[in-house]
C-alpha cells in the first residue's frame, strides 16, 4: 500500500486552481497515475486534516516531443479536483 506522500505529488497552483479555490472550495493536486478517488480522499485528509466531500480525476497522457533525431515521450498523470467541506481550507502559501 501506498502512502500518503506518494499518491499525491504536488499541488497545482495555476490561475485556474485559484478561482476554484475561492468560489467552489476545490482544491487540485498533481497525483498518481495509478491513483483511485479513494486513495485521493484518504491521503488529502491525513495530510491536511480536512474532510473531503467530493473527488474528481482527470487522465492526461504524456506528449510526444522530439530533440533532434530522438523521439521520447512525457510522462502520464493524473489531476484530482478535491472539495473540500464548507469552513475547511489549505493554504499553501502560509497565509501570504
């Protein structure tokens, strides 16, 4: 079994995150390829003490790029929107 640390790694800072953050308490994480909704819910709430509502995922294949004559190909992964319960929040930046 996989813990914590390893299903999810990173949160996605973007512009898109941000505004999810403020108007629908979402949260989005760079996770696992392999990861499940449950693995997801589980390790959000042991890391950041918070109760998950709701998850959802989406797959992204890796791009095939090219540097010079050799072809090579990005990794696969996967993005969990998580929302989080009305009142919970993770802060990132520390409060900044």
């Amino acid at each position: 079994m996989k813990g914590p640390q390893e299903i999810i790694r990173a949160p996605l800072i973007s512009e898109k995150g941000s505004l999810l953050a403020e108007s629908t308490q979402q949260v989005l994480f760079k996770v696992q390829p392999d990861a499940n909704k449950i693995e997801v819910k589980k390790a959000v709430e042991t890391l950041f003490k918070v109760k998950v509502v709701k998850v959802r995922m989406a797959r992204y294949l890796g791009k095939v790029r090219r540097v010079g004559k050799n072809m090579g190909r990005r990794p696969e992964w996967k993005k969990a929107y998580v929302t989080l319960r009305e009142g919970d929040k993770i802060d990132f930046f520390g409060g900044a």
